[in-house]
C-alpha cells in the first residue's frame, strides 16, 4: 500500500502524515539510544563520556578492550542523542 493510499485512509495530508511518520521513527530512535546510554552508563556509574575519562583517568575504571569499547560506544551514543534531538528539533520549525 502507498503512503498516498495510507494518508487518504485517514483523512490526512501525505506531508502530514511522512512528518509525524518520520517524528515517530526519531522519537523511537531517541528512546532506543538512551536506553542503550543508560545501560552502559549505569555499568561505570556515569553520565557522561567526560565523567567516564575522569574515572579512568583516576584509576577507578580499569582500560582495557572492554571498557575501551564501552567508552567508544557511550561517545557515539552521545552524539547520536544530540543529532536526534536536532532532527526532531527541526520537524517542529
């Protein structure tokens, strides 16, 4: 079924409906990636990447693959958080 056949189901405009489509998917994104930030971050008992080198600059989290690993990821998410949030952001203009 075409997204022109879904939105005339529902009495909607096809731009309406591809909005609030795409908004949803960003919406489900942001909520999947803090999610996953917060499993890792719970792990080291952070917040932040910045937070997480603290610690490790301190000795209180050992570097290894592992945690190398996790920081890396705990970064990525950061900013896929930020670039999800600006994209939702920009719907709305």
């Amino acid at each position: 079924m075409s997204i022109g056949n879904i939105a005339k189901m529902f009495d909607l405009p096809v731009a309406e409906l591809q909005r609030e489509s795409i908004k949803n998917f960003l919406e489900k994104k942001l909520l999947e990636t803090k999610s996953e930030l917060f499993a890792l971050a719970n792990k080291y008992g952070v917040k932040s990447v910045r937070e997480f080198e603290k610690l490790a600059e301190k000795g209180k989290i050992r570097e290894n693959a592992e945690t190398r690993d996790d920081f890396f990821q705990i970064d990525y998410l950061q900013t896929q958080e930020e670039r999800i949030k600006k994209a939702l952001i920009s719907l709305q203009e």
